[in-house]
C-alpha cells in the first residue's frame, strides 16, 4: 500500500510568493513549449486538486469556484512591460502555482495579450472545469491547450489528485470532449504516470479508452523528475513509460519524462558524451547544432543532455531567444 506524507516546503516563504512583479516569470526553456514566459494568475497552490507529485508543494486553497483574484490591467501591464525585453519566445504560457482557469479573468486576459503581442499563447491546465461552458469560451482564442488526465478510474483519480469534493471524474472527462469539439488548436494531453497507482493494467486500460474518446493531437506521458508534494511517490522508469506507448500504439504518444540515469540509455555512449561535453565547452551550442555536428538523431541527443544537465555537467540558457548548452 502506498504510504504518502506531506514534505516541508522551506523554500519559499510567503515574502517570496507574494512580492510584486511576479506574475510574469521567465522566460524559462521548457521541454514541452521551447522558450516559455510564464504567467501566473491565480494565488500560490490555488488548485481544484491536490496531486501527490505537484512540485509546488501540497494545495493551501483547494477550490472550484472561479473568481477575479488580481486586477486584470495589473496583469496584462506587467506582461506589456516585460515582452520588449524579450528577444525571442516560442509561447506565453498561462501555468504557474495552481489551476489558471480558476481565475475568471482568463478569457479577458487572452484576448488583450492577442492585441499586443503574436506570441502564440498556451494554458496548462488540469482540465478539472472545462465542463463548464465559459471555461472552455474563455479559452477559445488560446493557440494550444495542455490539459492532463491521470486517471479514468475513480479510485486512481481520488488517490493520486486528491480532488475537490465537488468534481466528478466522468464531468471532468466529458468536459475534455467537449473541449475537442469547441476548441479549433491543437490539445496535448499530459498523463503523468505514478508508479504503482496508475500504471496498472486496468488503470492504463481505462485511460486509454477515455483518451480515445477525448482525441487529442498528442498524449504526453510525464512521471516524476522534481520533489513531489507528498513523500512516498515513485517515479516510473523510461522503460515503463516505453512500454505504455507500445501499448498505447493507435495513439500519438510522445514520453517528456526527463532521463535521468545512464542506465535508461540503453546504448550509453562515453565518447559521444565527451564530444558533447567537448563541443559546448569551446562554445555554447544549440540542440540543431548538436544534431548538425553529431549526425545524432534529436531524441536520442536530448537523452544525453538530459543525463548531462541532470550531473550538472551542462546548462541550458537562453541567448538571442534560444536556447544553448554550454558546460558548467
């Protein structure tokens, strides 16, 4: 039986989470959206659910009742103060410390972001009130939508989101299809696999059906790389969330779990990890470049990299809006 209990979150007081000017972070690389800029409109883990794996820690405000938290102009304004500053960006990103759909300003937000900037804009979202109607109008002008679904079954959903008493697992999933048919961009649905809750074969049965019904452009399969929200969560290995594609195979499946190991490359190579670490030490290097020099094939560099930054033997950072490896 699992056995979960709370971390202390030290890390961030409350002078941290609410100093000014920090609705808008980043501009950060991301494995899922390139060169992101965050912004976060709702109240640190305000959130419908309490997810076992949150790298934000355990959810203060569990709720579902929408509502303005900021005033909207602040937001937009300090979004407009910051994008000149910015060479480059792939999205802005409505994600953050909680569920960004909770804030009822969304819809208002996007609209007016579309007027002063192109960047194409995302939300990440937990999915929980797309059943409602004006949750999904409000999102319709977004450019790409990341919802998750963990689970279809509601004793894996109950276990590992820790839900708001007031959502229903089948409400939620009707609302993911209905999200399918409102929405005209592409939705890329996260599954975030924990090890002994979710993975099992009825639970990845049910899940599979379901996102058959939901039909998403992509079925992004995550599983734990940072300190969760309650001690006790395993993290899948890549050869499990493998097989799960190859289970999954009628579905178009992509794994975004970071490799952390050497072990889970299955032909770890020294002396291309020397080469990369060669080559960005003489100058920082993009990951096109890499796949340029290398002939390497892009997944199979990002495994590497990955290995690499998780040593920290390497870093990624942004120059001239994109984003270079270069040695510690």
């Amino acid at each position: 039986m699992l056995q979960i209990r709370p971390y202390i979150w030290e890390t961030m007081t409350t002078n941290d989470r609410n100093l000014k000017n920090r609705h808008v972070f980043g501009p950060v690389p991301s494995r899922r959206l390139g060169i992101s800029l965050g912004i976060d409109v709702v109240p640190f883990k305000t959130c419908s659910l309490n997810c076992l794996y949150c790298e934000c820690g355990p959810t203060n405000h569990l709720s579902i009742e929408r509502r303005s938290f900021f005033p909207r102009q602040k937001l937009l304004d300090e979004l407009s103060s910051q994008l000149p500053e910015i060479p480059h960006l792939d999205y802005i990103t409505f994600s953050g410390s909680g569920e960004p759909t909770l804030n009822a300003d969304i819809g208002w937000l996007i609209t007016q972001i579309k007027k002063i900037s192109p960047v194409p804009i995302a939300v990440l979202t937990n999915g929980t009130l797309l059943f409602q109607g004006e949750v999904r109008l409000d999102l319709r002008q977004a450019d790409v939508i990341l919802p998750s679904l963990d689970a279809a079954s509601p004793n894996a959903f109950a276990r590992i989101n820790q839900p708001h008493p007031g959502l229903q697992l089948g409400r939620i999933i009707d609302g993911l299809m209905a999200l399918r048919h409102d929405f005209p961009g592409p939705i890329w649905l996260e599954v975030f696999i924990v090890k002994g809750s979710n993975d099992r074969e009825k639970e990845l049965s049910a899940l599979h059906a379901a996102i058959q019904r939901i039909k998403p452009d992509k079925v992004q399969l995550n599983t734990l790389d940072r300190p969760p929200a309650y001690a006790g969560i395993q993290s899948a290995d890549f050869s499990d969330l493998e097989k799960i594609r190859a289970l999954w195979s009628d579905l178009p499946v992509e794994i975004i779990k970071r490799t952390g190991r050497r072990e889970e490359i299955l032909e770890f190579s020294r002396n291309l990890e020397n080469s990369l670490l060669n080559t960005v030490r003489r100058r920082p290097l993009t990951l096109a470049d890499l796949v340029a020099l290398t002939g390497k094939d892009e997944n199979e560099l990002r495994q590497y990299l990955d290995v690499l930054e998780k040593e920290k033997k390497i870093k990624p950072q942004i120059i001239d809006g994109n984003i270079f490896f270069t040695c510690n």
